[in-house]
C-alpha cells in the first residue's frame, strides 16, 4: 500500500518535473541552447494564472475558474518567452555557446527580481486560490490518499503529452521543428523560416511551463519569485536523465525522477534513507544513469553537428 | 550542477546591489525628527532580512527598531548625540549575513546592532561584531548554542558582545511538550526544515516529550523553498501517517509550516500541526487557505497586547504607518533597540566618538534592566534574555489567539 502510495506521489511531482522539462528539451533540440530562464517562465504562469484569479475573480472558488486561470498562465510565460527569445536569444543566435549560457541565468535573475519588486505582494510567499474539485481534501480509495491536485496534474501532463504528439509529428510546424532540429541549414534551403520554428519552440515549451505553473500553485498553495529556479533545476536534471533534446525522453526522466526520490524516502531504510537523502538518491541516479547510459534513458535524439 | 553555483553568487549579488542602493537611499530619512542641540551621530544598525521569503518579519524588527530611535531621537535621551540606523539585509542567508555585518563593522559610528532574524545567519555574524566589540542584540534567535555553547550541560558564554531579547529553544520547545502532554497527546511526527533553527526546536522538543512518556512516532526533515525545496510535502505526509500520530510538531518557519498544514489537512489527517515562534504569524494562516484552524504555535513572552508598555508600542508603530507590519518579533526588536539605547545613556556619556564607546556599551547593556514591550529586558551571564515568558497560540477563526501564558519552569 505505501508502495502504491509512494508512486503516486511520485509519478505527481514527476509530472510537474516532466511539464517542464519538455521546455528545455524542445529548446535545446532546435537550438542547443540551455535556456536556464525556463524556470522562471513556469513561474512567471503561476503568477500569471495568480493575477487573472486576483483581478477578476477574487474570493470565487468554482472549478470554471481554472480555464481562464490557465489561459493567463499560458499566456503570461508564452509571453516572456516569446519576449525572452527576442531580445535576448536572437541576437546571440551565432555567438560562442557560452554567450547565450550567461545570458540565460541573467535572464532567470532579472524575473526573479521583477517578479519579487513589482508583483504586489510577492515579497514574500503568497497564498495560491483554492478551487472546487481540483485543490481540497483528498480522496481516499481504500489505504490510498488521492490528491485532486495530483489528478490535475497527472492529468495535465497526459494531455499534454498527447497535445504535443500530435504537433511535433502530425503538424507542419512540427515537422518543420524536426528539420530544423537535425539540420537548420538545409531546413532553411528547403523553405523552412528558422525563425519562426525557433520561436513556436520557446512557445511551446513555456506553455506547458505555464500549466505547470498553475498545478504547482494548487499543489501547495503558495507561490513565490524563487519556485522556478528549484523546480527548473529539477526539471533540467529530468530533461538530462531522458535524454536531453528527446521530448519523449524528457516526460520519462520526470516521471523517472520523480518515482526515485519519493521511494528512496519511503524505502532505504538506517541512516541513509528518509526525507534528507531524497535529493541525493535522485542525483545518485542521474550520476548512475549518465556513466552506463550518457545520452540519457531513451537518448538524445539530436545528432551531434560539432 | 555548476550552473547553480553561477546562480548562487548572481543572484545575492543583484540583491545586494539593489538592497545597497535602497540603503542610500532610505538611510538619511530613516533618522526622522532632528533634536536642535544634537551635534554628534552614532548609528544603530539592523541586520535581518529585508528580501526574500522571511522579508515580513525583517521589515518588522527594522522599522520597530527605527520607531524606538525616533521616540529616542524626539525626547532627546542621549543628550549630544542623534542616533541614526542603518538597515543590511541578510536575505536569511548565512553568506550575505556575514557581508552585511563586515560592511556593519566597517562603520565606526555603528555601536550596537539588533539582528539577525535567524540563528543560522547569527552564527556567522557573531564573531564578527565581537571582534569588532560592537553589541549585537538579536530580537529572534532561539537557537540554544548561540549564547552558551553547543554542549548544554557545560554552558560556556561564547561572545560576549552577543545577547537576544527572546527566549531559547530550550524554553520553546519543552514548553510546546509539556503543552501537548497536558492535553493528552501523546504520540506525534515531528518535522524540521534542517535550518539550525527548526533543528534545534525539534531537539529540544523530542527530548523533553520522549521524557515525559510521550512518543515520536515518525521523524522527518523537509527542505525550505530558498534551499530548493519545492513546498511538495506528500511524500513526508504519506510517511507520517501510518505511524496515526496525534499531532505534527513543527521546527522551521511560516513559508513552509502553512503549506504543509495544509496538504496535512488534505491529505484527510486532520491533527494539529504546532510549532515554534516562526509560524506565529498572520501569513502563515493565509498559506494554509483556511484549514489550520486549531493549529499552534509556541512564542516567547506574554502577547504584546496583553500589557499596557506593549499596547503602546502597537498603536506608535501603528500611528508611524510603516507599510510593514510589526510581525511576531517587533516587540523584541524594539525592547533590542532600546535595551542598546539605555546603554548608550552611559557608555555615551564620557566617550568623544562612538567606536570608542563599543567597549563601555556591551558593558553596559550586559547591566540594563527596564520593562520593555515583551516583559522585563534583563540578561543573564550568557548574555540570554532572564525572561522566560512563553504563551501558546492557537489558530481560531482565522486568527492567532492567545491560549496559555505560563512562565517555563
């Protein structure tokens, strides 16, 4: 029963480390870029998701509420990265990869301190809105607790999966990501705007950010200006763990991580076990991983253009 | 992992550059009334955090401080001299603690100092401002070791410029055992954020409920948001609970304590969460989204609203309309301030400039006694506050209210 309850918990967290780490994923598939601001863009929606709740329906609870929170999540970190990608990516496009590198963690620290000076409030933790049906009390199925914000969040991540399926292998766009993905000069001899799919990829990416931004929020009630840079690091070791560029990879490596850390907590047992190691049984995995498996659990899929 | 260390030093350092261009800024207004005769400066400085998740109660201890030297500043009480503060932020954080207080003890108008807000952050400014012989007064560090050492049995001072307004987690966490006995609880999880703080508490805690027959059923350890935790606690509640314990007996502060109230109460195991002074505050019954009611919280001395000093204090600070609230330890920021200005009464009295006078003013304070907002403002050899006043809170209808005052025996 604990077992069963351990994986929940840890296929929950999981899939809000799987939601962003597709954001790294897709982004360093067509670019090669480590956007180290990915973090901030799922925290920036869960502000996002935050103020439309504020202005426009304080004090309500009703689940209708929760879609044009996530329309302002979405469309909060859709628009900084967008915005990121702009001003700050594009014109490093062909500078030494240790350019864009910088500029990414300039850019995780500037929103942290916009969020943190001009966000009313956010100098401190703020309470997150409870909604009907999807925060509250828990269901209980026989022994196991079920979170309802487990139930959106897991249920956030299959949608998604499947959202993004169809786009990556069924759409132009996507196609043209693929293109783009395994060689950006010819894509673009054979019609391909580079651009373009550059900017649909940081898009993409923040828009699962976003929602996750919204199920964090509903998971522990509280957000603040610094969630995104532990969720982000989180979600990066999950993008390396599946396969860093491999958007399937990087939902795997969630979950993977995800399911470790809460069973090394419940199940090693003496002085290495419990809450305090969670954290470097997860690493000790990545590290394991990585020596017998260096291109990740279902590996890069990017071709190495060097 | 090494973009994270990137990360690491980047981010303070855009802080402190913020935080240093808003002292510039504030440090010359902060002085309020000018007094005529006044012709000489010496400076009260305060190190708490002023950023970042505890911000709440930082800003409270500055401006309590700032409102005890403009009451000085307007009835002119050390004749000559105008006190002015300085205000560093710590953000919490033992490595930028330790910056501000160099920056602090670089100062040489800087005399006496109230801070920090966390015992992990005072470890690494104590020696600083001792050897600089600047008296550090900290308004909330609870943690046992700061004033008589690591081995409890053997107390041995370990600064003598340091002294805390507050009572220790020797005090706290016994009495939040004693409490729970007394109620008939008597098997419950403990928690702690693995701060010195949090840690302290739970020890504290465990020994003397182990002692008085009651029993730990499950031990667990969660990490801070600013450490890079995530505020997930499922995984620690799903341990906890098949151990049925009573209660859930906290040690780490309101940003986390409220989040996992909740989730607790989610999770269909609706004990009370208690904890220490870090949860007694406003925010952390907003965090837990309207199920803590019953939950408690330990804080050292009586309410402050419970005395006739201490209701004065709340309606100054109110008619200074500070943006911030005063927050769980105003009061003992602001008994700090003064227990550093009545020592300035003396050791100001013959000095020609402030740094001379460091030496004279830890003797002094180490000898003042006066009715302070929190009760009697006396230090014992340690330099630990002689009070030992500890009232139980408890979450009902939304609000702290006061349960139990007892002193600890």
């Amino acid at each position: 029963m604990l077992f069963l309850q351990q994986l929940i918990n840890g296929l929950t967290s999981g899939s809000l480390y799987a939601l962003i780490a597709v954001g790294y994923t897709v982004v360093y598939g067509i670019v090669q870029l480590i956007n180290f601001a990915h973090g901030e863009v799922f925290m920036i929606g869960a502000f996002g998701s935050l103020a439309v709740w504020t202005i426009f329906f304080q004090g309500q609870t009703s689940i209708l509420i929760l879609i044009p929170m996530l329309l302002g999540a979405v469309a909060a970190s859709v628009g900084v990265a967008v915005l990121m990608e702009r001003f700050a990516y594009r014109p490093l496009r062909h500078a030494p990869r240790l350019a864009p590198l910088i500029t990414a963690i300039g850019v995780s620290v500037s929103l942290q301190e916009i969020v943190r000076l001009f966000y009313p409030g956010a100098k401190s933790p703020l309470p997150y809105p409870q909604i009907d049906y999807v925060s509250g009390t828990a269901l209980q199925l026989g022994d196991i607790t079920l979170r309802r914000s487990a139930i959106f969040t897991v249920g956030a991540l299959v949608v998604s999966a499947v959202f993004l399926w169809w786009f990556i292998n069924r759409t132009k766009l996507g196609r043209g990501m693929q293109a783009v993905s395994q060689d950006p000069d010819t894509a673009r001899l054979m019609g391909i705007n580079v651009d373009r799919v550059i900017v649909v990829a940081f898009a993409l990416g923040a828009l699962l950010a976003g929602i996750a931004g919204v199920a964090q929020g509903l998971q522990t009630n509280s957000i603040s200006q610094i969630m995104g840079f532990t969720a982000g690091l989180k979600a990066f070791t999950a993008a390396v763990l599946g396969g860093i560029g491999n958007v399937a990879g990087a939902v795997v490596g969630g979950l993977v991580l995800g399911v470790a850390e809460s069973l090394a907590t419940q199940f090693i047992p003496g002085a290495f076990g419990g809450t305090p190691w969670k954290d470097v049984w997860a690493f000790v995995l990545l590290i394991v991983v990585l020596v017998f498996r260096p291109q990740g659990l279902l590996g890069a899929r990017v071709v190495d253009r060097a | 992992m090494q973009q994270r260390s990137i990360v690491r030093i980047g981010v303070p350092l855009a802080v402190a550059a913020l935080a240093l261009s808003a002292c510039g800024s504030r440090a010359t207004t902060s002085t309020g009334s000018s007094s005529g005769s006044a012709s000489k400066t010496v400076k009260i400085g305060v190190i708490a955090p002023l950023s970042g998740s505890l911000s709440a109660l930082g800003l409270g201890i500055q401006h309590s401080v700032e409102l005890a030297v403009k009451q000085a500043n307007a009835t002119n009480a050390i004749p000559g001299w105008k006190i002015e503060v300085v205000f560093k932020d710590d953000e919490a954080k033992a490595d930028v603690g330790k910056n501000a207080a160099t920056q602090l003890a670089g100062d040489d108008s800087v005399v006496g100092v109230v801070g920090d807000l966390n015992s992990s952050v005072s470890q690494q400014t104590q020696p600083i401002f001792n050897s600089a012989k600047i008296t550090q007064i900290s308004p909330a560090n609870t943690n046992p070791s700061l004033t008589i050492g690591a081995d409890a049995a053997n107390p041995k001072r370990q600064y003598a410029a340091y002294f805390r307004t507050c009572t220790t987690d020797a005090v706290q966490g016994p009495f939040a055992a004693q409490y729970l006995i007394a109620k008939g609880i008597k098997k419950v999880a403990t928690v702690h954020d693995k701060q010195t703080y949090g840690q302290g508490l739970v020890e504290a805690f465990t020994k003397e409920f182990t002692k008085d027959g009651g029993t730990i059923t499950d031990a667990e350890t969660i990490t801070t948001a600013d450490n890079g935790g995530n505020n997930d606690f499922s995984t620690v509640i799903t341990k906890i609970k098949p151990g049925a314990p009573q209660a859930i007996y906290y040690g780490g502060q309101f940003p986390e304590a409220g989040p996992l109230s909740l989730q607790v109460k989610n999770a269909a195991l609706t004990i009370p969460l208690m904890g220490g002074d870090g949860i007694y505050d406003p925010k952390f019954i907003q965090l837990a989204g309207g199920k803590d009611e019953g939950d408690l919280a330990t804080s050292v001395g009586a309410p402050a609203d419970a005395s006739d000093a201490g209701k004065k204090f709340l309606a100054d600070y109110k008619a200074a309309a500070y943006p911030d609230e005063s927050g769980a330890y105003g009061g003992y920021a602001y008994d700090a301030a003064n227990a550093i200005i009545n020592a300035l009464k003396t050791s100001l009295a013959s000095a020609s400039d402030p740094k001379s006078a460091r030496q004279a003013t830890i003797d002094a304070v180490s000898k003042v006694s006066f009715d302070g907002v929190t009760g009697k403002v006396a230090f014992d050899q340690y330099g630990d506050a002689t009070s030992k006043v500890i009232t139980v809170y408890k979450v009902e209808g939304g609000k702290w209210v006061a349960d139990k005052t007892d002193t600890f025996k």
